[in-house]
C-alpha cells in the first residue's frame, strides 16, 4: 500500500477529512496548521494512503526546524493531542513509512501525540515513549444541576458564589481589546511562573485564523481584568488552552467563575465535552483543579522514532532553574522579547 505526502493548507480533500472523521480535533483544523506556520514558520506535512478525489485517511505532523533544538517532525507542536485520522492497515502503512522519510530529509525523530490508546494489533516499529502526562475532561451531557453538583463543593462552588458576591462581570469574545486584556494577564501568570509568554503574534494569528472559533472569556472587577481563560470550539467540543489571572485578585474566585459559566455556555450550545488539556504529572495543583471542576482524567502518552533513550514523566520547559530565576527578575518587554526568540524552538 503507498503512502502519499499531501500539504493540508492546500489541498482541498484536508477539511472534509477534519469535518467528517469522529476523531477529528481543533488541532486538526487548517486555522490551527496556519497559525502555527505563521507565526512559527513550521511546515505542515500529512502522509496518506488515499490517492483518490476523497481522502479516507491521514496522520498530520509540523516540521520543525532549529538550530537549537534540532530538526524534527511533530504531530503537533503546541498542540495538546492530535490523534492519526487511520486506523488499521493504513496507519501502519504510515507509520513505517513516515521514519524513513524524516531520517531521508535529515530530521532527528519523529513525535506522536495521540489522544487515544494506541491499537495493540499494529506494529509501531521504533516507536517508544517519550512523554506522559494527565489528560482531563468534562462530559457535559448530563443536565446543568449534576454538572453543578460536581463541582467541589469549597474549590469552586464557594469561589462562583464569591464571585457572584463581588459582581464580577463576564465578557466574551475575540475584539482586540479582549486580547490585549488577556495578554496583560497572561504575562502577570507567566512571570510567576518564571517563564516567558508566548508570542503576542500566536494569539493574534490564532484569533484571526479562527474567527468565532476561538473565545476569549475575561472576568473583571470594576471594570479591571482579573482572571481569563481561552477557548476553541471544535464540531461539538470546546477545547481550554490558555488561562491566565491576577494572582492579587484570586481570592475572588475569578477563574472558577468563568470556568462555570463557560460550562453553561457551552452546555446551552450543543456541546458534549469539554477538553480540558494536559497536565504534567508533577503538577498537582492543575491536576487537583481540574478534577474539581468534574474533569475526568485519563493518561496522554506521546512517542517518537527513534525511541527516546528516558521517557519523561511530563515536558518540563527545557529552562533551567537558574534561567527561570533570571526570567523572573526581567522588564516586561525584555521577558516577552525572550518568548518571541524562544518557542519556535520549543514546539
């Protein structure tokens, strides 16, 4: 069975593929694949065994390419999960084609980051462990008062009633002003969590690429920001990738607030479940929020070709602990200058 390299960006079969595959993901999507190369300069590739006017099958990667990092092909960088859309014989096909491909254009490894347990019935060569984290979910099918109810009751329940107390108000949607918000509080997280934020062009591209897609929900407080989160809608899912809040404002139950009525919201718009990411291991302060909003968690494994010598338990940011401490004590703009220089190598 061959095996073909198609472009998603370009070729017309990529989103009718993305729209009709049940394992289809907003990281799929060709508003995801676009943000990433232009903001990072990475170039999608998709390998399938379809050489018809429909494609039935593919396994999308990014090829990434640094001088600091080294080459590699990722599925995908920045992207929690990304599951093959093959199965059987065809994703095995592809999965034994892919590495000789990369080792012919000069790339270090391949990485896979599916959402799904791999197939024990199909053979991964090379394939091995390289990182493992918590993936959680909410399954927002049951009615809004079970949903309610399982909520910790002092974690977020408590937190949404002081909110309510302090009459935070709710805004939503994807208006500059609302980016320009939401990265003033994700620099203030980022600090403080002695690492830079990521690109003001990655949020840009992405809200422009993804219109109505991708939300912005902001919580304040006479009218200032105090907590945000965002969001991407996907068929019937709504994915969480960025949260961010004014640690000084915390305790009024901010994030908890929005969480809540994204939840809601989300609900009330026909949507199934709630994607709430990844989360290393060794942070117990994610896991614990998450499985207190309700969210269910499973294990994310990720694997590369060549196995990787040490599997990692979760991805750390590759920052020493000294370069954090020096990240901490940065201006902002010389902090938000060192993430423009460094997450193209990271992804």
């Amino acid at each position: 069975m061959p095996v073909y390299q198609i472009n998603p960006l370009t070729d017309t079969r990529w989103t009718e593929l993305v729209d009709r595959h049940p394992s289809s993901s907003i990281f799929h999507t060709r508003e995801w694949l676009r943000s990433l190369q232009q903001t990072y300069g990475y170039s999608p590739v998709a390998f399938t065994t379809s050489n018809s006017t429909e494609l039935e099958n593919a396994v999308v990667f990014c090829k990434v390419e640094s001088w600091l990092t080294g080459k590699r092909l990722v599925s995908l960088p920045f992207s929690d999960h990304c599951q093959p859309l093959a199965e059987d014989r065809a994703l095995e096909e592809i999965l034994q084609f892919v590495p000789e491909w990369s080792r012919k254009h000069g790339l270090k490894y391949i990485e896979l980051r599916p959402l799904l347990p791999w197939d024990e019935t199909i053979s991964h060569g090379q394939l091995g462990i390289s990182e493992q984290f918590r993936f959680h979910s909410i399954d927002l099918r049951p009615s809004a008062e079970t949903l309610y109810r399982g909520l910790h009751d002092s974690c977020i329940r408590r937190k949404v009633k002081r909110a309510t107390r302090e009459q935070l108000v709710y805004e939503a949607g994807n208006s500059e002003d609302l980016l320009r918000k939401f990265r003033y509080l994700l620099l203030l997280t980022r600090r403080r969590h002695k690492l830079p934020p990521q690109p003001a062009t990655w949020f840009e591209n992405l809200a422009a690429s993804c219109g109505d897609k991708l939300r912005i929900h902001m919580a304040l407080k006479d009218q200032t920001p105090v907590a945000s989160i965002l969001t991407l809608d996907h068929k019937n899912v709504i994915v969480y990738k960025y949260g961010c809040s004014d640690a000084s404002q915390n305790a009024l139950g901010g994030t908890p607030f929005l969480f809540w009525t994204v939840i809601q919201a989300a609900k009330d718009a026909g949507m199934v479940e709630l994607d709430l990411g990844r989360s290393a291991y060794d942070d117990e302060g994610l896991t614990s929020f998450k499985e207190h909003l309700g969210g269910k968690a499973s294990d994310l494994i990720y694997f590369r070709n060549p196995a990787p010598q040490k599997t990692e338990q979760s991805a750390g940011s590759g920052i020493s602990s000294w370069a954090r401490e020096t990240l901490s004590r940065m201006p902002d703009p010389l902090l938000a200058g060192v993430g423009n220089l460094l997450y193209r190598h990271i992804g």
